[in-house]
C-alpha cells in the first residue's frame, strides 16, 4: 500500500512538474479580458497530452472551471467557453463581449488537444505595417489575443536595434556611423532582413532605449502563457562603414533592387562572422533570455551569389554555427519566403544544401504562403525539416476583403494527414498586416484545436452569431455570399485594389495597384444589401458595425474602376460634359468613402500618424515618426520610389487628403487639355504630381483627426440609398 501511495504521490509530482500554469497570472488574464467575472472562474493544472498542449472544461462549486497544461491553454478554455457557451466574440475590429447575468455552466466535461506542436505568428512586415507605433497597452491586447487563439510561438523582434547598438559600439563603430546604419522605426522590418540601410532615420537613442524596455515587457507576458517567443540572430547585415573599419574581411554589396543605396553583407566565410553572430545573441540573451528559437532569413528577396551547393551548405552552416556557439540548443526559425519568390533560383538541388547544413531538430522552416503557394509540396516537405504550415493573406497592410476561407478551413488538417507532409509540425499566421479581415483570420485560428477540416459554411453561421450577438438569416446568406465572392480569392498576391489609390491614369490598372476582380462585384453588391436589410437588428453590434463599414467601403472601391473608365472614356472621345460628369462623380465617390470611413477608427490615417506621434519626445522626434508613418503607407522611400502604393490603405484622411488631391490635379489637366485641344503630357504631370507627394510625406500640419466622427450604420445607409441602383445598373450594362 505505501509502494502505492509513493507511486502516486510522485505521478502527482510530474503532472505538476509538467504542467506550468501561473494561477495569479491567469486569473489576472481572465480579469483584463471579462472583468470582474474571474471569480466565476476556478483554474487547474493537468499535464500536457502526448507532449501537446490540452485544455478541459468543466464545472465545480457552481464554477466554471479551466483546465490547462500551461496559461495558454487556460487562456484557450477561456475562449473556448466564450465563444461556445456565451455566444461572444473577441477580435481586432469589434469585439462582443454581451456577457449573459448570470454565467452559463459547463455540464459535460470538454477536453480538447492541439494536434499541432508549433502555433507561429507573425511576419517581420507585420511590425511595420501594422504595428510600428504600438505602446504597452496594445501589445498587452495582442498577447491576450495570442493566448486566447492558442498561439505559442510569437516572432518577438521589438527592441533589436538596442542589442545591435551595444554589439557595434563594442566593436568601436560610432554614433554617426550607426546613425548612417538605423532606419527609421517605420522600416525595421527591411532593416533587420538585410534590404536596406538608414532610410527614415537617423533612430533616436529615446526610440531604443525605450523600445528595448517594451520588449522586456512584451517577452515577459509572452513566456507567462508558456509561449516560446522567436527572437533574432546574426545574418550577415553590417554598417556601411564596416568595410572601412575592417578593410580586410569579406564584405560584399547587395542591392535590394527596389531603388534604394546598396547594402553591406559580411560573407559567412568571413572569421568574423560566426564571431559577431556570437556576440550578438550573447548581448541579446543577456538582455532579453532565450527560448533558443532564432529566427535568419539570408537571402530575403536577394539572389545569392553563386547557385554552388558547397557554397550554399557551407554558408548555412555559418549561420547556424554564429547561433550555436553562443547557444548550442539554438534551433533556426527559417522564412521559407525566398523559396517562392526567387523558386528560378530555389531548385531542389539549392534548397537541399541550404537545408541538410543544419540538423534536422535544430531548424523550423516556415512554408510562410501555404494558403496560396505552398513550397512543402514540391520540396518533399523541406527534405524532411520540422515545418509549420502558414497563411500569408495580406501584403503591404492593404485592406481589400480578401482571402482563400475554403482552403484555410481544410488544407492544414489535409496536410497533416498526408504521408507527404513528413515532419509538418504546426501552423501560423505570418501576414504582413493585420487588424483587416477578422473573419478569415479567426477561422485560420479554429484549426489550432482540430485535426479535421473546419465547415467554412457552418462555421461562419457561428462566428455571426456570436459577433453580432445574435443568429439573422439575411447575414447568414450575406455571409455565404462572401464567402464564395471576396473570400474565394485567387492565387494573387493580397487582395484586388481600388484605383483611387492609383497615381492617377486613364488606364484600367498599373503595375503598382492591381484592381483586377476575380469574382463578380455585382454579388458582393447584393451581399451589401443583406447587411443594409439587418442594420436595424444588429446596429448595436461594434463588430457589425465594422464590417458593414468594411463591405460599403468595398463596394464603392470596386464601383470606382468602371467609373474611372467612364471618365477615360469620355476623354479620348474629346467629350468634355460627360469627361466632368464622371470625374465630378469619381471625386464625389472618394468624399463619401473618406466620409464614411472617418466613422470607425479602424480606418484613421489621423490615428496612425497620432500614434507614431506619441513615441517622441521632442518635436524633432515626434517629426521624424510622422515622416516615417505618412512616407510608409503612401511613397515608401524617395519621391522616385518604385515602391509607391504598395501599402496604400484606404483610410478617411488618405483619401481625402492624399489620393483625391492627386485626382484633382489630374482631372485639371485633362480639362484644361480638352479645352485648348492639347494632348496630355504624362511626364510633366508625373513630375508635378511626385512633387506634390514628396511636400505631402515632409508635412506636419495636424490636418487629420484621430477621433471618430458620424454614425456608421447611418452612413452606410446613406450610402446605399445614393449608390445601390447607380452600382447596379453599372454592371448590369458590363
């Protein structure tokens, strides 16, 4: 009997030695998220299943009660019993929390698995696009977010530039040299990956000092779930005068070929390489901790220079080795992004040695567009390498509704039944910007606590349900018909664009701003109407009230093309009363859209710029953000940028004070041209208008409100009184 009793006790020992939950920390997590209800609320530890992370539900002294492995599986019961017992919503762009009085109790007891070791998230654009300016406060709302959709292994790159710093001013490079090095915060993402140098800058000490202070923060609360955050390594990347500093090591230039000065790479053959990389995850561990995951990416969007295996396997080991004399558990977190973009380059025959260099258990590779163009099938699942199954979705932080809902339902669970997958490990999300959306992004996250395909159809009755807080059949058929419209997306890279982002043009489309549909407008027209007929019932919804936004906002960006070529029409036609009808009406459309958009802060360009404000001190600093938050999302470098639009957004305040201006001035010429019977000069309005922009990017005249101002649905109805007989007449004549 006491044999018995010893065995027990020490199988008690282990499921509690297993099993890391904070009890202070997660009842502090259930307060941020429903306060004042966490005493409703009793948490429990049980060990992890076959080494995954499980959750459990239950009940006990008339309280729910949250079983987990670690917080994040507690956090992941707590959303679970949300969702499925409250009927609640939590997300990026609206959020229902209409919690019942009374707390509804668990009957049966619910025990759910992850079939997935890794849930990656985040993208290095991602901490530009979306998230430059973020304070404490929004970060503490992403972790909750994470930990609520189960996500364990978080890319964690704020506050780099600090430990890079140190690591060079050890070495005895200067202020002024870093200076020449830093970008502004508006563009670390390309920094970090090795594209470019300086631009935005020069970084003020405030910004890393601070900065590194919001990453202790950010990793402390990361790994308080029981997450294993990502942080960053050594992949070559050198101030510009390192090749004056150090004459005699290999450093060679690249060039990123989007028309910015080229860049310094140390060759991995270079001693000094594994010695940098070394110290630099020495300091960063120093500062930071680890939990051994590095993430490199060698060649993002460059060409190596030469397709030699023994190079390329040489050159990775390099790499891993910088990581692993300073840390011999490291374990390579690779982009398998180059893979795609550069796949002339990528054969099997590269891929294989860049791959074989590095132990298999110390390298993840992330198939990072699985949603669109996955890599793992075409190289027997990365040649047998942990990899982690990823949805792209978005570029440049655009906002087009967009997505491939059908295939982010099923082919993770399809991939991970298929003997071809090998040693597919988890899933992520690696988008280069988020708070868009939300729908498409939830359902990715449904597949955290499932090996089976999710029912996009089904699944869609529910997410209305609960965040509208109630079941309406007119959004469910609305619903469906996103579904097979916006949410059927085809193999591009993000969604069609509107025109009015365009530089302003005759043409149809341009090479910067693809505003080519692959479904029919005219269905996602009669899906705006379903939401209109709802509005009554569901206008106290925020979550309704984002997407009606978002829909209307679609809609008459589509609308904008045909009545663009109307406009162009006219004029090559010399037929100056319809060439002003049309261009009175495409400017009067852009009004209505800023109008409209200026009711919800999703859609603020006031709120982007007022936050990138925040982050300075001095009115030199908080210049310098505003430069790099209006440059970002408009030119993206110089006034010759070839860059331009690619994160154009369609925000109240964009429109309005930035693409309309630009129309204006277009329209003007045409008219003036019609007039005088002369033919347009497209190069000398191409200088004015950059002219134009350039003023616009350099300007701090607190011209954009961050509040929101008029009531969404009202606007929105508004709208579709003025436009829905005009829009569908208009495609019904196409």
């Amino acid at each position: 009997m006491r044999k018995y009793l010893l065995v027990l006790l020490g199988f008690s020992f282990c499921l509690k030695a297993s099993a890391q939950v904070d009890q202070k920390a997660s009842y502090a997590f259930i307060e941020r998220v429903i306060p004042g209800k966490s005493s409703s609320f009793i948490v429990e530890a049980i060990a992890p299943q076959n080494g995954k992370d499980v959750f459990e539900l239950d009940n006990k002294d008339s309280k729910i009660v949250l079983r987990g492995n670690n917080g994040l599986s507690i956090a992941s019961a707590l959303n679970y019993y949300l969702k499925t017992y409250c009927f609640c919503d939590i997300g990026w762009n609206g959020t229902n929390l209409n919690l019942p009085a009374t707390l509804p109790m668990v009957k049966n007891k619910i025990h759910k698995a992850t079939p997935y070791q890794y849930r990656y998230y985040l993208n290095y654009c991602t901490f530009n696009y979306s998230m430059a300016w973020w304070d404490w406060d929004r970060w503490q709302k992403e972790i909750d977010w994470m930990a609520l959709n189960g996500i364990n292994l978080p890319l964690a790159i704020t506050g780099e530039e600090a430990v890079w710093q140190n690591v060079y001013k050890s070495m005895g490079f200067t202020n002024k040299q870093l200076d020449e090095f830093f970008s502004g915060p508006a563009y670390f993402a390309w920094f970090w990956m090795g594209n470019i140098d300086a631009w935005g800058g020069p970084l003020p000490q405030h910004w890393m000092d601070t900065h590194k202070e919001l990453q202790k923060k950010i990793l402390e609360r990361e790994r308080s779930f029981g997450m294993k955050p990502v942080l960053s390594s050594f992949t070559g990347h050198v101030p510009p005068s390192f090749k004056d500093k150090f004459p005699g090591a290999k450093v060679k230039k690249t060039n990123w070929d989007a028309g910015f000065p080229d860049v310094y790479i140390l060759d991995p053959d270079d001693p000094m390489f594994e010695t940098i990389g070394k110290k630099y995850i020495e300091a960063q561990t120093k500062e930071f901790g680890t939990d051994h995951l590095y993430s490199a990416d060698t060649f993002n969007e460059n060409v190596p220079p030469t397709n030699d295996s023994t190079y390329l396997s040489g050159m990775s080991k390099k790499v891993f080795n910088s990581m692993a004399a300073a840390d011999p558990k490291a374990i390579w977190v690779m982009q398998g992004w180059m893979f795609h973009y550069n796949n002339k380059f990528w054969q099997p025959q590269q891929i294989k040695a860049l791959l074989n260099a590095v132990p298999d258990e110390q390298m993840i590779v992330l198939d990072l567009y699985s949603d669109a163009h996955p890599v793992w099938n075409r190289t027997e699942a990365y040649y047998g390498k942990p990899w982690i199954w990823s949805m792209l979705q978005n570029f440049g932080g655009n906002i087009s509704l967009f997505g491939r809902m059908r295939h982010v339902a099923a082919d993770p669970a399809i991939a991970l039944h298929d003997p071809e997958s090998k040693n597919m490990r988890g899933i992520g999300i690696t988008p280069e910007g988020i708070e868009q959306n939300p729908a498409l992004f939830a359902l990715m996250l449904e597949n955290v606590w499932t090996d089976t395909p999710v029912d996009a159809d089904k699944w869609l009755v529910n997410y209305a349900q609960r965040r509208y807080s109630q079941s309406n059949g007119q959004i469910n058929e609305a619903w469906h018909i996103l579904l097979n419209t916006v949410y059927s997306g085809g193999l591009t890279e993000g969604g069609p664009e509107s025109i009015i982002v365009a530089r302003p043009t005759l043409k149809k489309t341009i090479d910067r701003v693809l505003t080519k549909l692959d479904y029919d407008p005219a269905q996602l027209v009669k899906a705006w109407g379903l939401f209109i007929q709802a509005a009554d019932s569901l206008k106290q919804s925020d979550g309704f009230q984002y997407d009606l936004v978002d829909i209307t906002r679609q809609v008459l960006a589509n609308y904008a093309g045909p009545l663009q070529q109307k406009m162009a029409e006219a004029y090559n036609n010399k037929d100056k009363e319809h060439f002003e009808q049309y261009s009175t009406a495409f400017l009067q459309l852009m009004d209505d859209m800023d109008a409209l958009l200026s009711t919800r802060k999703d859609f603020l360009l006031g709120k982007w710029i007022s936050e990138a404000r925040a982050n300075g001190v001095t009115e030199k600093e908080k210049n310098l953000y505003e430069f790099n938050a209006r440059d970002l999302v408009t030119l993206w470098g110089d006034k010759e940028s070839g860059l331009r639009e690619y994160s154009n957004r369609q925000w109240a305040g964009l429109i309005k004070g930035y693409y309309k201006p630009r129309w204006v001035m277009f329209f003007n010429q045409l008219n003036k041209d019609l007039s005088a019977g002369t033919a347009f000069d497209e190069k000398a309005f191409d200088q004015q208008v950059k002219n134009w922009e350039w003023q616009w990017v350099n300007k701090h005249d607190n011209a954009y409100p961050n509040t929101v101002n008029g009531n969404s649905v009202e606007k929105a109805k508004q709208l579709f009184e003025k436009y829905n007989g005009i829009i569908q007449q208009a495609y019904s004549k196409q």
